[in-house]
C-alpha cells in the first residue's frame, strides 16, 4: 500500500496530528485526528451506531482547506 501525505494541521507544531493521506491504489482517505469525547461519541450514536472496528475522530475546522486538498488528489489523474 502506498500512501501521500497530503499534510497535517499547521498549528499541531512537532505533533503530528491531525493529518491526512490519500492511499494510491484505492484513493481512499485517511484521517489522523483527535479522539472524540465521551459527549460527542454518544450524541453521534443517537441515529447510527458506530461498531466496534471504527471510531469517531475530530478534524478542526482550520483544517477545511487541507481535506478539499486530499479530495483533489483522490480524484486527479496524477495518481492514474
């Protein structure tokens, strides 16, 4: 599996999250975030139950332009 690093939140400093990668061969999307709270989790679970093998991340909003950007390589052509 090869993944691009499309980049990661300008103000997380040294730390390396949240970030996001686009994986070549699938162009699906992966996300590094910050886990959600405990509140967040259970008001998310209300309409649809999350299973066991997923989890519910939070993205900053400041990150807005870096997600358009990771959707952009997922659907060029520079990765065909």
């Amino acid at each position: 599996m090869t993944l691009r690093f499309v980049g990661k939140d300008p103000e997380s400093g040294d730390h390396g999250s949240p970030a996001a990668w686009v994986v070549e061969d699938t162009r699906d999307l992966l996300f590094q975030g910050w886990s959600a709270d405990e509140q967040t989790t259970k008001a998310s679970t209300r309409d649809v139950a999350l299973p066991a093998n997923e989890a519910l991340i939070r993205i900053p909003r400041r990150m807005i332009p870096l997600l358009r950007e990771a959707l952009d390589v997922a659907e060029s052509d520079e990765l065909r």
